[in-house]
C-alpha cells in the first residue's frame, strides 16, 4: 500500500493507533494530517460542519449519468432505516470518475478556502463478503470548471480497513493552503477492479455562503415581439401519433413489404419440418394466408396458420394436438429468420428494454405479456411481435443476434411447479427453466397465437420517449447478459404506444371517469392529527389511502395492536370527517404476505399461528413477510370478508390494492401458472369490492398493462415515475399521483429534486408532478426539523404550489436552455399555465414563448419555487399581442416557475 507523505490514523470509536508513519519536515502549504479512521459506531459524534451539504456535484464517467450523489449518511449519521442501502456504487472505469462540486455560482471566489474535506466510504455487509473498500485519488481546484489544479499532497491509494459500516478519508488544511477556488474535484475512485461504496463527501469550506443553488435571484419581465431573440424553432414534445402501418404480402414462404417486395421475415422454419420426426402433410399458400400442417411418426400433430388481414395486422396460430392415445411431448419452437431487413435493436416492450442486435438474449414468459419490438437503423421498419393470450403459457422468447431474429419456446410444463418448488425450498421468484418430456392425453391441444405487425419508423422521437431516454437519473436501464461470462450490456428505454398496442391486440380500457384529485396514503393516527384535514383538503386531495393497522403498508384491513377486532384510535370519526370534506377514504392492502416475526416495533400476524397450512415456507420483503399460498381459497376468502367487513363498518370507499411480485413461470397444482391465478382472483376480488356499494372504488398498483386489467379497476398509481407515460396507453387510468412530501430531515434539496425531476420528465397527466411517496414513510413536518436547517412552511408555500401544479393535463412541452424545459398544461377552469423548470446547476437566462395562451391582455402572477425559497412576484401586467414572450434573467438552478395567466380583455 502506496501513502505520499502522509500520515495514517486507524480509529475505532475514539482511540487512534498509529499503524505506520512517514516523517518529513511539514513546509507551508502542505496538508497537515490525512486519516483514514474506522467506524464502528458512526453516530458516535463523528459530526463534521459540511459546506457541501445540498450542493449537487456532477459526475463525470463512462456509462454514468450526470447527477446528485445518493447518500445514506449525513455528517456522518445514519439515516433512518437506510443504513446501508443507499450509498452509489461506481464502477471500475480506464479513465478517472470526476465528481466536480460548483461552490460559488456566483462567481465570488476571493474568500472560498477548502480547510476539510471527508470521504465516506461504505464497509462490509453480508451480500458481499470479502470486498474491500478500496480507493486510489487526488484532490483538485479550479476557476473554470475546465482546467484542474491538483491539491499538493492530497494523492491516496489504499485498501480500507475492513469494516462492517464505514470509512471515513480525512485530509486537513492549513489555514491559506487552499483558497480562491470556485470548483472542488475528487478524481478517480476505483482501484484494482473493485468498485468503491461511496456513501458521502463532505467539506469545511469558509468563505462562501452554500448552498447558492437555491436562492432566488429570477428578474421576470415582458419583452416586446422585436426584443426575442433569434433562436432555432422547439422540438415540441407534443407529437402526433405515431403509428404508420406498412402493408406486407407473402412471398412463398417470405413475408415482405408490399411497396418494395423487401423481405421483413423468413418463415420457412415454420412451414416445414424442424426436426426430422415431422413431416409436412398438408400445405396451403395464397395472398392473405400461409398454413401447414405437421405430423409426427407417434400420430402428434402441430397445425401453423399465419394470416394477413386487411389492416396488415399478421396473425400466428399454432396448435399441437394429441392423437386418440397419450403421447410424450417435450416442446415446441417457432423460428423467424433474417431477411433483406436487418434489425439492429431489440425492445422488450414489456419491460422497455433495448437491447443490441448482435447479442442474445432471453426473454421468460411471465408476468407480463410478451411484446417485444424490433427496429431496424437501415430501413424504415419497426417489426412488433405480441402474444395476446399469455396466462397459462410457458416459454421463452430467445431473442437472438446474426443468424435469427428470434425464437418463440414454448413448454407444456417446466420443473419449477409449486410443489416442486417447495420440495426444492426455492426462492419464491425462482424461475427455472428445465423443460422436461411430459404426457400429452389422448386429444389434448396446446394453442397459442402471436400477433405481428410493421411500423413505419418515425423519424422524430416521440412524447415521452424524449423525456425517457433524456432521463439523467434512475435510468429505466437493465444489465442483459450476452451468453458471454462477465459481458453486460445496458439498454435503452422505449415508450409504449397506445394505438399500436390496440392495433397488437392489447384490451385497453376507455377513458377514465374525472380524477377526484390528488392521493395521499397516511396512517389512520398520521393523518387525524389537528390541521392535516384541512392540510389535505386545501392541498387538492381528493382519495386518502390510510393504512389502518399495525402493518402499515402490507396489511389486510383494520387492526391494532394485532387484534383484526380493534382499529386504530379514532378511525370512524376520521374516516367521517373526511368524507364531510368530500374526499373519499380507501384501505391499502396486499394479501400476499404476512408479518411473520415482530418486526420494527410492529407485532408477529396472529394469523401465521393460526392459520399455518395457508402459508408456503417462503418469506419476503427481506424475510419478514410469511407468503401466502396463492392456490389456497381460505386466506383469499378471508381477505375479501375482511376488507368488505371493514368497508361496511368504518365506511370505507374502496380499496387501494398493492400488486404482489409474483412469478408467473411458476406452474401450480391445478397446472395454471401464478400469474394466471394472480389476475383470475384479483378480477374476482375487484368485482367484490365493486358490488359493496355504489361508486366503491379500487384503486391497484400497476406498471405495464397486463393485457385487460386496467377494466377492472377505476384507476392505478404508478410507482416508478418513468411509468408516468403509461397514462397516455391507458387513457387516464394511470397514473394516479400519491402526494410527495418534497422535506426530509436529512436533506431537503435532495426531496426537492425528486418532484421537481418528475415535473421537469414528466410525459403524462399532470397529477404525477409530486410523486408517489406517503406522508407516513416522509413524514410531514413544518419550520425547523434538523438543528438551525430552517425550511419553507408547508401550509403557506408547499401546499398552494402543489394545487397550482397538481390538476391539469400537460399540452405542450419544449427545452428553452439547457436542461431548462417549458411546459404548459390545461387547467380543470379552461386556463393554462406555464412551467419553467431548470435542473441545471447554474443561474440561466431564459425566453418564455406561450405556445397556448391567447392574443389579449393579462396579468400574469408569477411563482419562483426551489427547495428553500419561495417567492410570488405578484402581478405583471402583459399584453400578448404586443408583448408575445417572458425575459427571466438568473433562473435559480433546480427551481420550478409557474407562470399563470389571469385574462383581462379580448
């Protein structure tokens, strides 16, 4: 292990030994003291004074986009419940990671001096046993944000003592030795091909007042038709559809495109024999129609039917019949070729992933339909392929490189049944793969079918798909393997479209009723504590979910203390007060698990004693949740007694339903696979909660449609905020937003980030802006939370900026800067107002073009919003005929405008 001329302190708790030295003589300007202490118990006032808190630094590395670091610490304590599993992880890299901190925007470095900096660098745990912490770095400043100064002496390479939670790099410096910066540099993190857990860097910085990012500094003034500057035209996000259908024909055994005979698929594979036991015994061929029929020598027969119809919709059939005696049967494939159209990427559209054309990849059949995208960077050609009728289908998708463009497998049964994945104590979303020869009885048929279609490809990127694929964090992105050892590839998101998938075959619902307003899920003793009522109700809250129970969000209706029989203190008189303000009140629920151990100050389920034969030995959600056997009737007739029981009782209007993460590969008893069962009892629970009263409301949490479901339930929320597009697939629906509390005791700037990227990304209804997260799990809070950390009033700031924000539809949305992005949508009145919203670090000045507002004059009230400051312009009176746009000079970074309009005259 390398040190440079620096001193090294091991410290557990409050001893330090020295392990080993370096004498020099210390000459000015040289870094006093470089330790690298052990924590065994950081709360143990390891408090540093951080300047850095809630500055955003960049980070510059391949692969890794540009953002604020995640922390799990802040001056060195842990947060609660996050103790471990927040921290960012970054990857071994050739080149140096950079993480860069602006610390004085402004400009006025003559008085910034550096006279601490820490790194904390996450320890051991059991998931990974036998990494060290490792890092190997320097230190760097400079004026320009180009041109990097190293920091004398502040060069470290070592591996960190072994730790189970933290060390923590320290280097101190003289008073003078490092001043007159405006930007700090940690360069290169890794070290012998291992990664580095960094939980945290914070600085003692003098002479700056940080962070600067959240003052408000916007100037806003009308500016005449003349005095707009020159620039190149928006590239609006809001873009016609972009479905295109390219009509195909059969060439022979080919399907091609009907304007140029260009082969898009080679179906040769499924016409005649694959395997040298079948034959082909009938064939037929005409413009519309290709079919063949296959026999085997033990009389099994396999029937492939692919038509064309008037839409150029393409239509696989297959079916495999048992003759009049039992036959061994192992699978079956369908194979479709390369043609003159080569396709370069592959989407899975079920799960938005992009994957290169030259590498393999595996798609399972599970808990979402198979609808995979394939598109072409040499021709104009998107090829869809869509199974409607999934449920009780096992198989495959082998999505392949050079030599085919995919395989379809399919397996009448698998090893991984239920009891079988009992017998081998699997993982409850183990899926396993092992076709194994079964029996076929006499006459039985296998069936399935596959749509397909040609899209024209669309030369723009369209709504939502701008939003996604610019997305900088929380990238929709997945790690595939190629088939090689060690090699990865990460992928790019894709955006579902709503006609295409009805033209596939998708059951999409019409549009919803009209929102009630916002959700906001909160405990029965949370939510009736003096002011939030009133807080909800002037906030646009329209359904208040309420966990009533011991068990938080997975629970199965009212209960306290462990008793299903007593409820929380005054639930009736909430839940009735509630409704006086005109919202409605639904009960979370998720019947798939049950609390199996005392857990987090809340009691063991009485039901696991109770009840033991319901639950498989499997446990979730980190082993504390016992899982219910999805094929026993008892705990699912339970449950719909229990909720319905609570509804009648407490007045409930509905509930809000949490999908469990099932396996659909898994084959039960009675031969149907878990996602089958999942969606046959959740449309029979839905119908019950349905027939309890007029308007009674279910509320699910759903992703990606899973072919019909979104008829059974009145809307969805989304908790992925990438998601949010799918409001547009399933025409209000989803996604239903829960209210964000945007203020956390650990760091304010960073809760302001999350609603203010929603905002800024957002591809959907509006309501989404403040995201999904509870009031129960942030807590609500006013003035000070942490020590001196003063923070905006919720009540006169936060509460009237999310009614501003929080009930309309987004209608045009457009970058006027960089990463600055205009957006404007149709309020419930018939108005429009305009968002500016900036996610760039530094001040910017910007042009506000209205895109929606008509000729006339206004006055136009003005709002400038960031994690710290609020501040309402007042009114500014505006002529739209002459004064056609808005000049802000300084837009605060990370901040959201709004800009709304109040007409005057014609």
């Amino acid at each position: 292990m390398k040190i440079l001329n620096a001193i090294i302190c091991i410290v557990a708790i409050s001893a330090c030994t020295l392990v080993g030295t370096k004498a020099f003589a210390e000459p000015q300007h040289k870094v006093s003291k470089l330790s690298i202490e052990k924590l065994i118990d950081v709360q143990g006032g390891m408090v540093s004074t951080d300047s850095l808190n809630d500055v955003f630094p960049t980070i510059n590395v391949k692969n890794l986009p540009e953002g604020r670091l995640p922390s799990c610490l802040v001056d060195g304590k842990f947060l609660p419940g996050n103790v471990t599993g927040n921290s960012l992880v970054l990857p071994h890299t050739q080149g140096p990671i950079n993480i860069t901190f602006d610390i004085a925007p402004d400009g006025h470095t003559q008085d910034t001096q550096l006279n601490e900096l820490k790194i904390w660098i996450q320890g051991l745990n059991d998931n990974w046993q036998g990494h060290l912490p490792n890092f190997v770095g320097h230190l760097g400043t400079s004026l320009d944000g180009k041109s990097f100064t190293k920091i004398p002496e502040s060069d470290v390479e070592l591996i960190a003592p072994k730790v189970r939670n933290y060390n923590c790099i320290t280097w101190r410096f003289p008073q003078g030795m490092v001043k007159g910066f405006r930007y700090l540099r940690v360069v290169s993190l890794g070290h012998q091909n291992k990664t580095v857990r960094l939980a945290e860097i914070d600085g003692d910085i003098s002479g700056v007042v940080i962070p600067k990012s959240t003052r408000i500094m916007t100037r806003i003034q009308p500016i005449e038709a003349s005095a707009i500057k020159q620039q190149p035209p928006k590239e609006s996000q809001t873009i016609p559809s972009p479905m295109k259908v390219h009509f195909v024909k059969f060439v022979g055994p080919k399907l091609a495109l009907a304007h140029n005979n260009k082969t898009i698929l080679d179906l040769t594979s499924l016409i005649y024999p694959d395997d040298p036991q079948w034959k082909q015994t009938q064939q037929s061929l005409s413009q519309d129609k290709l079919s063949s029929l296959l026999t085997r020598q033990d009389g099994l027969t396999k029937q492939v039917t692919v038509t064309i119809d008037g839409e150029s919709r393409v239509t696989v059939e297959c079916e495999i019949k048992a003759p009049d005696h039992p036959v061994e049967y192992e699978q079956t494939s369908l194979n479709f070729n390369y043609a003159a159209v080569k396709y370069d990427g592959v989407v899975d559209g079920s799960s938005a992933v992009y994957y290169d054309g030259n590498a393999s990849h595996v798609l399972e059949i599970g808990d979402y339909s198979p609808y995979v995208i394939f598109k072409s960077k040499t021709d104009d050609v998107e090829l869809q392929f869509y199974m409607p009728a999934w449920y009780n289908v096992m198989g495959r998708i082998s999505v392949m490189g050079k030599d085919a463009l995919s395989s379809w497998q399919f397996f009448v049964k698998t090893r991984n049944t239920w009891d079988e994945l009992e017998d081998k104590k699997l993982g409850f979303s183990s899926r396993v793969w092992n076709p194994v020869n079964e029996q076929l009885q006499a006459g039985q048929a296998f069936k399935y079918k596959i749509n397909i279609a040609a899209f024209a490809i669309n030369p723009k990127r369209t709504l939502g798909q701008i939003d996604i694929e610019d997305y900088p964090h929380l990238p929709p992105l997945k790690h595939v393997d190629t088939g090689e050892e060690g090699q990865r590839l990460s992928g790019q998101s894709t955006v579902l479209h709503r006609d295409k998938m009805l033209f596939m075959g998708y059951d999409l619902p019409e549009p919803a009723k009209e929102k009630l307003g916002h959700s906001v899920l909160t405990h029965v003793v949370v939510g009736s504590q003096p002011g939030m009522i009133d807080r909800y109700k002037r906030g646009g809250v329209g359904v208040v979910v309420i966990t009533g129970s011991d068990y938080d969000d997975v629970s199965h209706g009212i209960s306290w203390r462990g008793d299903y029989d007593q409820s929380p203190p005054n639930t009736k008189a909430f839940v009735d007060e509630l409704h006086q303000n005109g919202m409605k009140v639904v009960h979370w629920v998720s019947p798939r698990g049950f609390l199996n151990k005392k857990w987090n100050g809340r009691p063991k389920d009485p039901m696991i004693d109770l009840h033991p034969d319901w639950f498989l030995p499997h446990a979730h959600w980190g082993g504390n949740y016992q899982t219910v056997d999805s094929y026993k009737t008892e705990p699912n007739e339970w449950v719909i007694n229990k909720i319905t029981g609570d509804m009648k009782q407490y007045g409930l209007n509905g509930v809000a339903y949490d999908s469990f993460p099932q396996s659909g590969t898994i084959v039960g008893p009675n031969g149907q696979t878990l996602v089958s069962r999942e969606l046959s009892w959740g449309k029979y629970f839905y119908q019950k909660i349905h027939q309890t009263s007029d308007g009674a409301l279910v509320i699910g949490n759903r992703a990606i449609p899973r072919y019909d479901e979104y008829h059974d339930i009145d809307s969805a929320v989304v908790e992925n905020s990438l998601w949010m597009f799918l409001n547009e697939v399933t025409k209000g629906h989803a996604a239903y937003g829960r209210a964000y509390t945007a203020y956390l005791q650990w760091g304010q700037l960073y809760n302001w980030w999350l609603p203010l990227s929603f905002m800024h990304h957002n591809f959907c209804d509006y309501d989404m802006a403040l995201g999904w997260t509870p009031d129960i799990w942030l807590h609500w809070r006013n003035s000070q939370i942490a020590g001196e950390r003063k923070y905006k009033d919720m009540d006169k700031y936060v509460v009237p900026l999310w009614h501003l924000m929080g009930k309309g539809t987004r209608i045009y949305a457009a970058s006027i800067g960089h990463r600055v992005r205009q957006i404007e949508a149709r309020m419930p009145d018939g108005s429009v107002v305009i968002l500016v919203t900036s996610v760039n670090p530094l001040p910017m000045n910007v042009q506000v073009v209205p895109q929606n507002i008509e000729p006339g004059e206004y006055d136009m009230k003005v709002t400038v919003d960031t994690c710290k400051s609020h501040k309402n312009y007042g009114l500014i009176r505006t002529d739209t005929r002459k004064t056609p746009g808005i000049e802000m000079d300084m837009l605060p970074p990370y901040s959201i405008t709004v800009l709304r309009f109040n007409k005057l005259s014609n």
